[in-house]
C-alpha cells in the first residue's frame, strides 16, 4: 500500500527527483527554491550540494548528466540569469543521464527585485517547460521530466512559483527507481561547442524542438477539460488552480508543458469554446504565440495584468465584465477569427521556412568554395606541449573556452567537453560526484589564466567546499589569446596599459586551502608527465600552473630555431604527432621545418629520441 504524505510544493519536487533515481543536486538557496535542495539532502542516495552561485550549480549537474547520471540543479528566476550562459549551451549539447533545472518564479515579489518569467528565458534557450499546479502533480511532473529529458536528449525545466512552491498538499510517494550511469562515450561533435559543432547542434535543437511541440498534443500532462462550452480557459500551473475555483463549470485546457505549445491541442480547444480566456501569470507568453496563430478571440491581458499574483477573485471581478457585453460583440469578434486564422497561418508558415529551413532545402544551396583551412594551434603554442603529453598518457580533459577548445581536434583529442567560460572545473567536479573518485583517474580539467579569473575560482571554491578531489590544469599564457591578446586581473596591465598589482594565481589557490598547487613550464615534458600521473592518482583537490607566455605576445621569442637531420630521422613520425603546422613529412617519410612558420619552441626536439631535430641559434 502507497504512503500517502502532506508536502510542501519544493518537498515534492525533491521528491520526484529522489524517486526518478537522481544521483547529483546542486543549487545556490534563493527563495522560493531553497527547500528543494534541503529537502532533497536527506536522501542518502543523492548527492547534494550548495554551489557558490547558479552558474556553478548548472555546471555541476552537466558534468554528472554527461558522466551519464540523472542530475538536478534548482534556483529562484533571478539565479537562471547567472545560470544563462551554462544553460543555453546544455540545450545544445543535450545530456547523457537526465537533466532537470528547477526555477522557482516570484509573482508578486515577496522576496525578489524582479518578476521575471522564467518561461521567456527557457524559449530563449530552446529548452522545454514543465510546470505543475499542485503538490502531488510537482512530484508527478519532475519524474516525468527526467524521462523527457533522456528520451528528446535536452535538459528540461520544471517551473515553479512561490505559491506553489510553499503551499503544500497530499502527495502519493512512490518507492525509488535506481538509475544506473550511461556509460561514457567521447563525443566531441556533442559535448565540445566551439563554433563548428554548434552550428550543426542548433539544427539539432531546431529538430528536437518542433518534433516536441508535436508529440507535446498527446502527452499526458496536457489535457482538455470539456465541460460549459460558452466559456473555456486555456491555463497552466497555479492559476489553473483560481480558475477551477472561481468558475468550476468552465472547460479548461491544462497545459503541463507549457513550453513548446501543443498547436494542434490548442486549436482544437479554441474551436470548440464560445469565449476564450488565456489566464497565466507574468509575462504574456502562451498568450502572444495563440494569438500569433490567428486565434483572435483569445482574450488574456487586455483585462488580466501583466504584475503580481493571480487569484480567484481576479476572474470573479474581470471575466463577468465581458459576459455583460452584448453576443453581437462576440459573434463579430468570433468572425474576424475566423477569416483571418488561414491569412495568420500562411504568414506564420512562410516566417517559420524562412526562420528554419528544412535539411532538404539547405542541401539545395551550393556551399562557398573556399580552401579547407582546419583550426590549429599556432606554432610554439605551450597548449600543444601541455596536450601532447596528456595524449600520451590517454588522460580526457573537461575544456573550456579559449584557444586550448582546439585541444579537442586531431591530433591531439584531448579536450571532451567544452560547454561555456568556467565551466570545466565544474563539469569534472560533477563527474566526480556523480560517479566516484575512481571514475575521474585520467580525467583533469584545463582552464586559460584569463577564463579563470573570469569564472572558474568559483568553480574551483566550489571544489574546495564540497570536498572534491580532481586536478585541474590552468594553462597560464600570460594573457586572453582567443580574442586577441588583451590583459586581465592576472597580467599586472590594464585596458589603457596602466600597470598595475597582478593577482598571483598560484597565492589565489592556496588562499582557497589547496594544498597542492604546483607550477611548471609548459615545455617541460618529463616534469608534465610526472605531475599529470602523481596528481590525478590523489584523493584531494590539485592545481598544475603550467606557465608559458603565448608566442604571439609582443616581445616573446625563442632564441632558436628547430632544423631537421635527414640522415637521422628514423621516420617515426613522433614529431609530428602534435599537429605542429610548421612540420610536413616528406615524400621519402622524413620530415621538413618550415622556417618562416617555426618558433622556436623546442616541442619536436624533445620528442625525437633519435637526435633528428636540432636547435640552432637564429640568425
């Protein structure tokens, strides 16, 4: 027999995360949200944290969803701002195990400087909506969106408000379902969101989300209710509860997804009622897409506001208005729907071919002819140096943003994951949680010296706090190379070149309690390997400064040149394993260094055990 318990709306939402068998929460507290995370921190079986902020929570619960674990990140509206930039690329990357956002809304502001609407931000991101009504249906709901999350690879967001988040009700309990891990498979087309595998993951998500708004007319979580066909509703959420409290004889369509829209549903509904009603709070946005598709007689905020908490009273005191105006009035409006739904129709299709065009018609148009040009590492990089050894060693790496992203191409394929600026200290700090310290052994993360000062202290705080353990390498060159070699917090310079004290790196992580924290020289391979196989075997958090200005910065030159020696070469090709530009093999197998393109670095000098490569004094 089911245990039947009184539950606040977020102890419900715990509750369905716990019995979908979710292995990783992380959350920053902001009411209305914070009982989800301590409610779901009495679960033995599931790992939770407080982060540093929402940026870092998100991240977290990417690392575990790509570890292949259902994971969970909860905050109020105002936190999935700072979540934004995490977010919107997961929707492109999709998940491994099951990802679930929780965000909690304010109508009203009873403890916010906003009422943002949550929904806006999840359209932006191409994310789908779940919102639930009650407590039993915000158990319900947040089981169903981990299998929804799985089955259309996105993470999904349960959207909550402060009424329901605090008001509670009888919830069933159910016992829990163990999920085991999805085994990891490295997919950088997937999971590392440099430009070019972007630009084919937003056709993914375009496909994803057009074939969600399809099925979303027969999903059980969004129902017609047909009752008094005079007057229908069309609602979600808290205000379906006002709505079937003040006119109980009214037919309703409860939407469950509430992002995409059933279409079709919807239409259905629309035809059906003699007045329609769009009765949802905030922002106007199921309202603006029925109207979009020419259902004019949908009336939603010309008599309900856009501020504040719904109530029952409101539909008592604003909805009897428009019975009192005379049928004619109706009859007319009903009849300019009626004539303009096909106009509206065509137009909203012709947008959307023009928006979206579909695979077929984009294979019609003929690609620019331009020579292949693959992206690459610059010579004399200290990126490749660090990357060549942790090929060697066959150890994957949770990237981030900057030039070291190129580490997840040939030849070196070293970087998995690269989701926004910061976020690979978390993503490993989430794999580990999610599967063990075992599971992280020939995993770090890389981060630049400027992409740390930027977001990853948090990150590597969090790691502290939450008594972590991983190593995490911060490929210090001394300046941000990807856009062009501009100063930040850690050159000692500022924008208009004033010096200035720079932060100490090295002094920052110890400050954070970090034992080891080692620097090294970029270039140097014996000592690169030995740290890389002495700290990922260590149950702590580590930090490998490996120091090396870019090549490209003003006044930075190798006093050498590397020259080949032919008659050496036993045409192994170990030189030109890490993808140096500078380096050919030629025809008869030994190679060739152009001049005009060789640093100086000494990288394929190091490598050759043969003495064919030689350092030589520029002229």
């Amino acid at each position: 027999m089911s245990e039947k318990k009184i539950l606040l709306g977020n102890e419900a939402i715990a509750r369905g995360a716990y019995e979908a068998g979710v292995r990783v929460s992380a959350a920053y507290p902001g009411t209305p949200s914070t009982e989800i995370s301590e409610a779901i921190a009495k679960y033995e079986e599931v790992y939770a944290e407080w982060s540093p902020n929402e940026k870092v929570a998100a991240e977290v619960a990417i690392g575990a969803s790509i570890a292949g674990a259902r994971s969970m990140c909860s905050m109020k509206h105002v936190g999935v701002n700072v979540a934004a930039d995490p977010l919107f690329t997961a929707a492109y990357a999709g998940v491994g195990g099951g990802m679930v956002v929780v965000a909690a809304d304010d109508p009203g502001m009873y403890s916010s400087q906003n009422e943002q609407d949550s929904r806006m931000i999840a359209r932006a991101a191409m994310i789908p909506v779940l919102e639930p009504s009650d407590s039993a249906e915000a158990r319900e709901f947040t089981k169903f969106a981990f299998d929804l999350s799985e089955e259309y690879d996105t993470p999904v967001m349960v959207r909550s408000t402060t009424r329901l988040s605090h008001s509670q009700g009888i919830v069933e309990l159910e016992e829990r379902t163990e999920k085991e891990p999805f085994p990891y498979e490295r997919n950088i087309a997937k999971y590392v969101m440099m430009p070019g595998n972007a630009i084919k993951r937003h056709l993914v998500v375009e496909k994803r989300m057009k074939k969600l708004a399809e099925d979303a007319c027969t999903l059980p979580i969004n129902r017609a209710e047909y009752r008094d066909l005079s007057v229908g509703f069309i609602t979600s959420g808290i205000p379906y509860q006002y709505v079937r409290e003040a006119m109980p004889e009214a037919s309703v369509l409860k939407l469950g997804l509430v992002h995409p829209l059933p279409r079709k549903l919807i239409e259905e509904f629309a035809a059906k009622v003699e007045r329609l009603y769009i009765f949802e709070e905030l922002e106007p946005v199921i309202e603006e897409q029925v109207k979009s598709w020419g259902i004019l007689k949908a009336v939603g905020k010309e008599i309900f506001t856009v501020q504040g908490e719904y109530s029952a009273n409101m539909i008592r005191t604003r909805v009897p208005e428009m019975k009192s105006q005379k049928n004619a009035d109706f009859q007319a409006q009903d009849a300019e729907s009626q004539q303009t739904v096909g106009f509206s129709q065509e137009l909203e299709a012709e947008r959307a071919m023009k928006a979206c065009p579909d695979t077929a018609q984009e294979r019609d148009i003929a690609p620019a002819q331009v020579p292949a040009r693959p992206p690459i590492l610059c010579p004399g990089c200290p990126h490749r140096s660090v990357y060549s050894v942790l090929n060697r060693l066959k150890i994957h790496a949770a990237g981030d943003i900057g030039c070291y992203t190129l580490g997840a191409v040939a030849p070196l394929g070293v970087v998995d994951t690269t989701i926004c600026m910061g976020s690979s200290i978390s993503t490993l700090h989430g794999m580990e949680k999610a599967r063990g310290k075992e599971y992280i052994r020939n995993w770090v993360a890389v981060i630049g010296d400027s992409t740390f000062m930027h977001t990853g202290i948090n990150s590597l705080m969090n790691m502290v706090y939450n008594q972590s353990c991983g190593t995490v390498v911060i490929l210090d060159n001394s300046t941000t190379g990807m856009t062009g070699h501009q100063d930040h917090a850690a050159t000692g310079k500022t924008l208009k070149g004033e010096v200035v004290p720079a932060i100490n790196i090295t002094n920052l992580c110890r400050s954070l309690g970090i034992e080891h924290v080692y620097e090294i020289s970029a270039f140097d391979l014996e000592g690169l390997t030995e740290a890389f196989q002495r700290e990922t075997k260590r149950d702590a958090v580590s930090v490998i400064i490996t120091k090396a200005p870019c090549v490209l910065l003003k006044g930075v030159a190798f006093p050498d040149k590397c020259v080949p020696v032919p008659e050496k070469c036993r045409k192994c090709g170990a030189c030109l394993r890490p993808g140096c530009p500078a380096l050919t093999r030629n025809g008869d197998g030994t190679i060739s260094i152009d001049e005009t393109m060789c640093n100086g670095c000494g990288l394929c000098e190091k490598l050759c055990k043969f003495d064919a490569i030689k350092r030589e004094k520029k002229s």
